[in-house]
C-alpha cells in the first residue's frame, strides 16, 4: 500500500468519508490553536478582528454555498477549507516567510511552506492513533489540501509526493472552489477589519472600480454612515454575494452538474472556476491597493517586525538548546532533522505562545 493510499476501516459510521474528514480535522488541536493566529491583526489587538480561526471558518461557508449550488461535494470542500490554513505559523505570513528564511540560511533547500505544512498537520504531525501518524484523511481531502491554491506545483517537496500526488495536475474542482472562497473571504473581512481598526477609510479604496460599485448598492439601501458597523456589515455582505454570484455565474456552464467528485484534470486545461477577466482584473487592483494602504500600513508593519524577531528568535534559540523543546517534539530528535523537529513546533505555535516562549528565552518583548 502506498503511504498515502491508506484509510483504515470504520465499522458502522453514519457519516461519508468526507464529513469523518472534517470532524477528524475540527476537532484536533492543530484546528484549535487557529483561534489565537493571526490573519492581519494580532489576536491581543482585540475581540472584533478576524483570526485564522474565523477566516477559515467563513472559508468554509462560502465554499459550502459554492458547491451546493453547483452540485459538487460540498462536504469535500468544508474539509478543505477547515484545514487549509492548519500549517500557518504565528504572526501571518511573515512568520511563515521568517521561518522559511531560517531553514533555507541553515541550508534547506525545502524550507517552510504553508500548504505543505498544512498537509504535513493532517498527515504526519497530528497524532491521534497508536499505529500511525495523522488524522487518517482521505486521499480527496489530503489532495485538496496540498494543492488548494494555484500554482500546485512545487519542485521542493519531496519526490513521494510528486509521485503520489501527482502535481502537474488541477486537484478536484471542489479544491479549486476552496481556492476562490479564500480569495473572497479575506478580501472581504480584511476591509472589514481594516475599516473598523481605522488605518484605512472607504475613501481610500474608492480608487476601486469594484468597491466603488458595492458602496453604491449599500448607499441604495441607506443604511447609514460608512464608518458604523450596519454599514460596514452591508458593505460586506454585498461585496461576498457579488463575488459569489459573479463565480457562480461564470462557472456553472463549465461544469457538469450532478458530479459527486470531479475528476482531476490536465493542467493545460482552464480551470474552470473563476470570474470573468474584467472582474478578475478589478480585484487584482483591489488586493493591490489592500496591499498598499493596509497590510503595508506603518501599524501592521511594526506588528509583523515584532513577530519576525520572534520567530527568528525562537529558532536561535531551540537550535543552540533543543532541551527547551517540550518532550513530545525533543523524542523526535532521534529520527529526525533538528531543523524540521523545531520549525515544526514553532509553526504549531500560537501568537501568544510564541510571544510568551521568546519573553521566556530574552526578555519581555
């Protein structure tokens, strides 16, 4: 049997491969600590701002409206979508491009990726059974979750999982929706967060043509002031049911409906869940103004800086002292690379953990 072609027998489980998938995943500690890691805004900065916790938790909804009304797997897609961020490291994207920078300096060539780390969670590192490592996910769902966003392949992992996964082609189309969902989800509760955070307004992203559009519908409605929560909720809800309504009418044509699990296809071919090309080139000027007015804000960056040096602190300092490693990632030592044992814990940590651990090791913060 091939290492990922396991899925060991269940007798007598009411529930289909894919839901056990998202119950297995919903309930592991790696799904739980996404409650105190960061999308944008660190988890102390307040109660309102979204974690990777509720982002994947909203991934999970718009995906599951997406695939239900186009007759896909829609159980196949909450899995994915639940488990699609389990391998990102405290302190958002930096952290993850701080740890890879640290593996790669220490000569990884590999070094830290978090679709593969994802994978890695629900596959290897999550232990849950005596005879085995991982969740014991199906293939549909494991395939999901490496290849949720495009482009699939990557020519540093390792050659078992080009080989079994087979990584110059598409995943199952409910991957791709999972891939679109996310795209929606943080666009929408970035600006959101953004907004009510105050470091950016409505009027800096009237430069968008698709924001611009959505603010005219809520204006419609008058709901209010552009600064209060009702309309901020509007302007959310609007922009989510554009989005969705957008995919849904560009790709239901391409598929078929009725497929309970659609087969991979060639990578040559049009994906074909998507948005049609003058809405796909209004949101690539909206994530760029996002990225300019807010994730490049002087607050956020100042946040992040600090995260980095965490990071690289904590791995500094576990790499000279592995006895500080707690006894189920220090066990480990005799059968794998140092590196991989303490990027693997770092990257399971939360803000505050981690956050807490460096004050442990250099003081406060």
């Amino acid at each position: 049997m091939k290492p990922y072609e396991r899925f060991y027998k269940i007798e007598d489980d009411f529930r289909s491969p894919y839901a056990r998938d998202r119950d297995r995943i919903i309930h592991s500690g790696s799904f739980r600590k996404l409650e105190y890691k960061t999308q944008v805004f660190l988890n102390q900065e307040g109660d309102f701002f979204r974690t990777r916790l509720t982002h994947s938790i909203e991934v999970s909804q718009i995906a599951r409206s997406i695939t239900s009304t186009l007759g896909l797997n829609e159980a196949l897609a909450e899995a994915i979508a639940l488990a699609h961020d389990l391998g990102h490291t405290p302190f958002g994207h930096i952290g993850g491009d701080s740890l890879d920078e640290c593996l790669r300096e220490d000569g990884f060539a590999s070094g830290f990726e978090h679709n593969f780390q994802s994978f890695r969670v629900v596959s290897l590192l999550e232990k849950r059974y005596n005879s085995y490592n991982g969740l014991n996910l199906s293939f549909a769902t494991l395939e999901g979750i490496l290849k949720h966003s495009y482009p699939y392949k990557k020519s540093f992992l390792p050659a078992i999982i080009h080989e079994q996964f087979n990584l110059d082609t598409h995943p199952s189309i409910e991957a791709m929706v999972v891939d679109r969902a996310d795209e929606i989800a943080y666009i929408s509760h970035d600006i959101d967060d953004g907004v009510n955070s105050g470091l950016i307004s409505f009027d800096d992203l009237k430069e968008s043509e698709l924001i611009c559009e959505i603010l005219e519908k809520v204006a419609f409605e008058g709901v209010g002031f552009e600064n209060d929560e009702m309309f901020r909720y509007r302007f959310s809800s609007h922009l989510i049911n554009h989005l969705v309504y957008s995919l849904l009418e560009f790709s239901k044509d391409k598929i078929q409906r009725g497929e309970v699990l659609s087969a991979t296809i060639d990578s040559k071919s049009e994906i074909p869940i998507g948005f049609e090309p003058e809405l796909e080139r209004k949101i690539k000027k909206l994530k760029k103004l996002l990225f300019n007015k807010l994730y490049q804000h002087k607050n956020i960056v100042i946040k992040m800086f600090a995260g980095k040096q965490a990071i690289k602190g904590l791995y500094k300092g576990l790499m000279q002292e592995e006895k500080m490693l707690p006894e189920f990632y220090f066990k480990q030592l005799h059968f794998r690379s140092k590196h991989r044992v303490v990027a693997d814990y770092i990257a399971n940590m939360s803000d505050r953990h981690a956050i807490s651990f460096y004050n442990e090791m250099y003081g406060k913060l």
